[in-house]
C-alpha cells in the first residue's frame, strides 16, 4: 500500500476491476471525455489526475491523490441510485476525499 493512503483495493478484487477500469477510460462518455481534456496534464493548479481509478471496491471518474478529490460525472443512470451513490460518497469522504459530482449536461457547456 503506498504511503499516506488510506485504503487498499485487494489484488483479488483489482483482478476483477482492473478490465472494467480500462473499457471505462478506452470507451468515455462525452461529458468524462470533455471534463477530462481539462483535468489531464496537471492542468488543474498542478494537480495530477488518473480516470476510472479503483479505491476499495470502487471505481471513480476522476481522482487527485495530491487534492484528495475525487470528482464524478454522473449519467442517466445516477437518477435511479440516488442511495448506492449516498453510501459510496459516504465511504470515499470517510476515507479523506471531498467528492464533487456533476451530471453531464454541467460537463457539456
């Protein structure tokens, strides 16, 4: 576990994140995609950003180590999980992290 980290994804469940992650970053949605020509190269105050990254048994849409924030584009989908997403914010700001979520018509300006 690397140091000042919080939280461990066992090896066993990264197995099972570790492709999901990957078809997630290869296959975007137009509202990651916009959010994250603006996040990558460190062109947020010089913070470096990684996308669909694994914490515990989550993957996130975005996450800064060094800010300790994790931001979340949230589709259609996120209408009907309204709960699941309140105990995983829940989780992630347990851990340190503030969560910033916005939907992706707030991406698409």
């Amino acid at each position: 576990m690397p140091k000042n980290t919080p939280w461990h994804t066992p090896s066993e469940l990264w197995r099972k994140l570790k492709p999901l992650a990957r078809q997630m970053r290869r296959e975007p949605t137009e509202a990651e995609n916009a959010l994250w020509q603006r996040l990558r190269r460190k062109q947020l105050l010089g913070y470096k950003f990684r996308r669909q990254h694994a914490i515990d048994r989550f993957i996130v849409d975005f996450y800064s180590r060094g800010a300790k924030l994790i931001i979340e584009v949230d589709g259609p989908i996120h209408k009907y999980t309204k709960e699941e997403d309140a105990i995983r914010q829940e989780f992630l700001e347990s851990l340190g992290f503030r969560v910033i979520r916005f939907n992706n018509e707030e991406m698409l300006f």
